[in-house]
C-alpha cells in the first residue's frame, strides 16, 4: 500500500512543472493507476492526498509562487501553518483550495467529490451528508470553480460550433439581498409558446472537434456577437482549422482573424461534401439542455459556466473508469489555485458586461 501511495506521489511530481495543469497533464497522472477500488481503501488515498498537498505547501508559497518557506505554527484545527519570507503572508494545507475555511472533516469532502463524479443533485448530496443543502451548494460550486481554469484543451482539424438557446434564469433565494433587480417584468409559469420564443434567452456556445476535444461556455442573451465568439475561441482553435458553424454572420470575421477555412451551414442537419456538419456539437448542447431543464430544474444564469465546466469534464473523461475520474477531479481542484470564498458568489457573473 504504501508504494502504490509513493508511486502516485512521485507520478504526480514528475508531470507537475508548471503552477497549473492542463487537463492532458491531469491525465499523464494516472500513468500508476492508482485505483480507489483495489489497491487503496477510502482512508488511505485521503492520507496519500493530504500527504502530498502538505508537502508541495512546504516548498511553494500558494499566493506568490516562491519557495522561501517556513513552517509557523499550528492553526485552531491542528492544521500546519506556513509563512512565506518573500511575502510575508500565512497559509496552511488547504489554501486556495475548495477545502479553504471548511470545518468539516476531509472524509466528508472525498465523499462529496464522489457524488459531484456522479452529478448528484444538490437535495440528494445534502440527505447523503448529513449537511444541509446551503452548504452543499456552496461546496458543489467550490468545486466547480476550481476546476474551470484546468479544462484548456484545444481543438484542431474540424471543429463543429453550434450553438443551444436556454431562458434567462435568475433561479435562487433573492429574499435577503435587498439590491437584487431582475432587469425584466416576471413570467407567469403558464406561457404559450410565442410567450416562451419571445422572452430572453441566453446563448450557450457548444464546440467539438473530430478527435472528442470539447469546450462549451455562456455566450451572451441572444446571438453571440463577433467580439465574445474571439473573446472565447481565440485561444481554444489553432490556425488553419476547419470551422462548421451556424448561419451566425460573426463566425465570418472570426474564421478570417484564426486563419481558419469557414463552413457556414443554415441549418443544423444540413451536410456539405459528406463530412461537415455539425451534428455532434448539436448533440452536446442539447445533451446540457436536457440536463439543466429535466435533472437539475433549470440553473442560475450567473452559475451557468461552472455547470458548463462540470460538463466539459464529463465529456472529456467519458472513457476513464470512476477511480480515474475521482482522480482527475482531486487532482485539478488542488492544483488550480482557485478559491471561492461565500462573501464572493455575489461577484460570480456567466455573461459579460458589455453590450453590443
């Protein structure tokens, strides 16, 4: 037991040359396959994790990435307590982590991770628990945060961009903030259907490329204009790329500033040369629609990029064995260096600012 923990410790050192991931390196780390299953109880891969994020806090400061370190003292919790002499600024083991400021036991949060691994309903994790349904919210979008810088993978060759239509949601408990506006008139509950065409929706940008790279973000209300398709796609597509879109006259100036050779289909199950379409993007967003809609009850407008990395995620590791996606999940949400404090999810937006 013990070697398989050393070995997924040094796994884990080798591949780490950067202060964050990205989700290919994220994979190498299951070069040992270390599975939760058959070679570590539940205990053991908590300690083996534990183990591994105190000794990484020892050599590298989490706020400005050097390694002049000490060790000060313990916190309340028995935690080890660090100082960093560059800086001068005090952390412990679970700083910028989704475990930051928690008082629960880290056994509770490994079987939270287990139910986000399975997109448990907030309900369903809080009876699970024993906690209540604030905190498993919060939790659930802890996690969510952390994990939203690692999904960078890009996409090549062709890659289909569609794009799904969901009703601008402004879902939650809005009793007690009392500067809250919704920015339109309420909508009954019974509408018809040119009631629900007419009222504001959101766009949710869908890409997927032939080799099963995925990226999905909140677009803008309505059609996504040049200037946010950039804003998202300027890194995520590499030059000379094949782009089968939607009849969304942005995509023009987009696919001539990427160097990319343009598909512009005016309908979503129209095929040019036997080979560009975009089905399978079309399948992905509405395979997230169905989600949000039939599973979840629909989703905050605000939250709706965390709920779009979960399921990012979930695509990206459809083919790995649970262990593997339990691990990738530990493994990116201590690595990314992202921490979401509760005085902080009233600054969390999906949608930009700007209009044009």
């Amino acid at each position: 037991m013990k070697e398989s923990i050393k070995a997924f410790i040094n796994e884990i050192e080798r591949v780490k040359g950067k202060k964050t991931l990205d989700f290919k390196d994220i994979i190498e780390l299951n070069g040992p396959r270390l599975t939760v299953d058959n070679q570590l109880t539940e205990e053991e891969f908590i300690d083996a994790m534990i183990d591994y994020c105190k000794k990484e806090k020892e050599k590298t400061c989490p706020y400005c990435h050097r390694k002049n370190v000490v060790k000060y003292g313990f916190t309340k919790n028995t935690k080890q307590r660090y100082k960093c002499k560059e800086c001068g600024r005090y952390y412990c083991t679970t700083t910028n982590t989704p475990m930051y400021y928690s008082k629960k036991d880290m056994k509770k949060w490994y079987e939270y991770y287990k139910l986000i691994e399975n997109m448990t309903p907030i309900r369903q994790c809080a009876k699970k628990l024993d906690i209540s349904i604030g905190t498993a919210f919060q939790w659930r979008h802890k996690i969510l945060n952390a994990i939203m810088p690692m999904l960078k993978g890009k996409m090549e060759g062709t890659i289909e961009i569609d794009e799904v239509l969901i009703p601008e949601s402004f879902k939650g408990n809005h009793s007690r903030n009392f500067n809250f506006h919704m920015g339109r008139a309420p909508v009954r509950r019974q509408r018809s259907a040119s009631e629900y065409i007419g009222c504001e929706k959101v766009s949710i940008l869908c890409c997927k490329d032939r080799n099963e790279n995925v990226f999905t973000r909140a677009g803008d209300r309505g059609k996504i204009g040049y200037l946010r398709l950039y804003e998202l796609l300027a890194d995520k597509v590499t030059e000379r790329s094949v782009l089968c879109t939607t009849n969304n006259m942005g995509y023009i100036p987009l696919a001539r500033k990427l160097n990319c050779k343009l598909y512009k289909l005016r309908g979503r199950y129209e095929v040019v040369d036997e080979k560009y379409h975009i089905q399978n993007a079309r399948a992905f967003g509405r395979g997230i629609v169905n989600t949000i809609n039939y599973k979840f009850k629909g989703v905050a407008t605000k939250y709706l990029n965390f709920y779009l990395s979960w399921f990012h995620w979930q695509e990206a590791s459809k083919r790995h064995t649970r262990s593997m996606k339990l691990k990738d999940i530990l493994s990116m949400s201590l690595y990314s260096n992202q921490k979401l404090r509760v005085c902080d999810f009233k600054n969390v937006r999906s949608l930009p600012r700007y209009i044009y």
